[in-house]
C-alpha cells in the first residue's frame, strides 16, 4: 500500500484535476492499472490536504518506488511518497476475491 501526498509544487488554490500535468498523471497512472501494477487507487481524507491511497502489486518496496518516480507528478514535485508498507487482505467479498485470484495466479 502507497500513500501519497502533496509534494512542494503542489498548488494549494487549485482542485487536484486542475494542477499541472494532470493529464499526464492520469494517464501514467492508468497505464499503471491496465499493466496491473496498480489494483485500485484514489484520493483519501477529506481533500483539505491532498492525500492519495494506491494499492499495488510488487515484489519489493524497490520496485514499487522506481515504479512511481516514472510519475509526472512525482517528477515535477508536485506529488510526494509518503509512506509504502506491506498490507495484508483479510476480509472481501467474492468480487476482490476472483479479481486477486486473477492477479496472483502463477503461470506453470
């Protein structure tokens, strides 16, 4: 799990859709999903303070950071990792559960 938060070029007078290069952003991140290193993401709290959960797929914590510094948003200062910390699914429905299934089934 990935939180991210607002780097120093984040502009506090601008919705988070209205900051620089948030096109790219979206599409990074997109890009990301359908790669399936991302498996859900979005913003958290109350959006006072720009604040964002990603849930990812990755073998290391090394990975995932040379991951995320591809981001625009990341490259420009404009968003910032937080914190990454390993977390361990113990409660889904049946939904999560075909769709984790999916993801971390091995090939023989």
């Amino acid at each position: 799990m990935v939180t991210n938060g607002q780097g120093p070029a984040w502009v506090d007078a601008r919705p988070m859709r209205e900051q620089a290069l948030w096109t790219e952003h979206a599409a990074f991140v997109n890009a990301l999903v359908d790669a399936g290193f991302v498996i859900a993401g979005g913003p958290i709290g109350d959006g006072r303070v720009h604040r964002a959960m990603l849930i990812v797929h990755a073998v290391s914590e090394s990975e995932i950071r040379r991951r995320l510094l591809e981001d625009p948003w990341i490259r420009a200062g404009i968003l910032r990792v937080l914190s990454i910390e390993p977390w361990k699914l113990l409660a889904s429905d049946q939904r999560l559960d075909r769709l984790l299934a999916e993801i971390t089934k091995t090939n023989p």
